[in-house]
C-alpha cells in the first residue's frame, strides 16, 4: 500500500470495508489517536517532504514532516513556524481547517 497509495484510499476501505482508520503523521500522540484497534493505521511517515515558498512566504508539507523539519527548511529562507517547541512533534493534527489547501 505504501507504493500505490491514494488520498482516497482510507475513505474507500472505511465505506466499502467498514474498517476503521486512523493517520500516523509524526506519531506523537500523547492520546494514541494516531493508532486504532480493529482497523487501518495510515502512515505517512516516509511523506518527510517540505517545500518553502519564500516569495510568498507559504510551505507545502507532507503528512510524515515534523515539527522540526518543516522549522529548519523555514529558516533557510529567514522565516520561523508557528509550532511548538518539540521538535519530533508532527503537525498533522494542525491543518484540518485548511486540509488539503492549495
């Protein structure tokens, strides 16, 4: 699934399937709600890429970056994220309100 996965794929198998699924970004989950019993564990660990955009002072992130990679491509380029302090943390659990924002 790794190789061959889609957006969609989760959706698909949750309506088809009934399973359950949950998404790993940096799988730091103090709730555990990056895992789930019974079902599908999404992991977008090997998704690490950062893109900054220093004319327009924006980033496209995959899923899997960290709290700390996305920082450090942000400072080549003299700007800073608006994250916390771990730098392991993933960010994932930030962007629901822009999900999938072009």
């Amino acid at each position: 699934m790794r190789r061959y996965f889609r957006c969609d794929l989760g959706s698909r198998l949750r309506e088809e399937k009934g399973l359950k699924v949950s998404v790993r970004g940096g799988g730091h989950s103090v709730s555990g709600s990056c895992v789930v019993d019974d079902g599908m564990v999404v992991d977008l660990g090997l998704m690490r890429g950062v893109w900054v955009d220093p004319r327009t002072q924006t980033a496209r992130v995959q899923g899997g970056a960290t709290w700390g990679e996305f920082d450090r491509e942000a400072q080549l380029f003299g700007l800073a994220t608006p994250g916390g302090r771990i730098s392991t943390t993933g960010w994932i659990h930030t962007w629901w309100r822009h999900w999938l924002a072009e």
